[in-house]
C-alpha cells in the first residue's frame, strides 16, 4: 500500500480507515513519520481491512479518490478477455510440453518466442562463447560443475 501525499494520506484516514484521529496522530505525522512507525500503521490498517471484503476496500479507496487496483490470480490472467481481444496469447514449447506465454508488454505480435531450453541445454555453447575450450568445457563435466 503506497500513498502519494498529505493529501492522499488525510482522505485514506478519514474515508478509507475512518479513523479521521490517525491525521493528526503525531506517529504518523508526515511520511517520515509513518515509515517510522510502520509496524504500528500496518496492525492498523490490517485491522480495518480484515473487517471488510475486497470490494468494500475497492469502493472506499475509490470514494476517497485514491488510485489503486485489485491484483488479479494467474487463472483470473489468463481468462481476462483483454488479452484474448489484443491477440496477446502465443504457445511456447517446453521439455513437459507446450504452455501458453504472453507477448512482451509493448510488442508486436510478430515477435519471435522459442521453446524454453531444456536444463544444460546450451551450456556448452556459453561456455565456449566465454572462451572454454572443448576440453575445459569436458573438465567441468567431468568435475560436475555443470
């Protein structure tokens, strides 16, 4: 939870807490102030909140006009249909299988994405292009090192 000035602070006490008393609470004057006393802000706020379900939270912060947003489960990303209407979905191969893989943010949709490598996969190729030579690179398997 982050806010982004006094006056973000003063409506998150009166209207999201509504603990209009925490404004002029001289623990948590200034931000300073409330990093300080961060274990004593945060026993408060899990107080108010474990009182409340999400969306009364959602609406409180909203009221109190406070950017925010819900974080959503990886089943919950995977169905958004957002995703589904910007085409953002591509199929990727792995050693188990194919699973599904999101584009980059801000990518086309034409942007290469290969199979997850298999483990040790490429090592002998890092290795050599850091400089092994096949038998240093043989030394290490030998050594189990990799």
């Amino acid at each position: 939870m982050g806010l982004q000035n006094e006056r973000e602070w003063k409506a998150f006490c009166e209207t999201v807490l509504q603990r209009p008393d925490l404004v002029a609470d001289p623990r948590f004057t200034g931000n300073a102030a409330r990093v300080a006393e961060r274990a004593a802000l945060k026993k408060i706020i899990d107080d108010v909140f474990g009182a409340l379900t999400t969306p009364q939270v959602l609406e409180r912060l909203e009221v109190a006009r406070i950017a925010n947003a819900r974080l959503n489960t990886m089943h919950e990303v995977w169905e958004h249909p957002q995703l589904a209407a910007r085409d953002r979905w591509r199929e990727v191969g792995t050693p188990a299988g194919p699973v599904p893989a999101l584009l980059p943010p801000g990518s086309r949709t034409d942007v290469r994405m290969d199979p997850v490598p298999a483990l040790g996969e490429h090592t002998d190729a890092v290795l050599a292009e850091l400089g092994y030579d096949a038998a240093g690179i043989a030394a290490l398997h030998e050594a189990a090192v990799v």
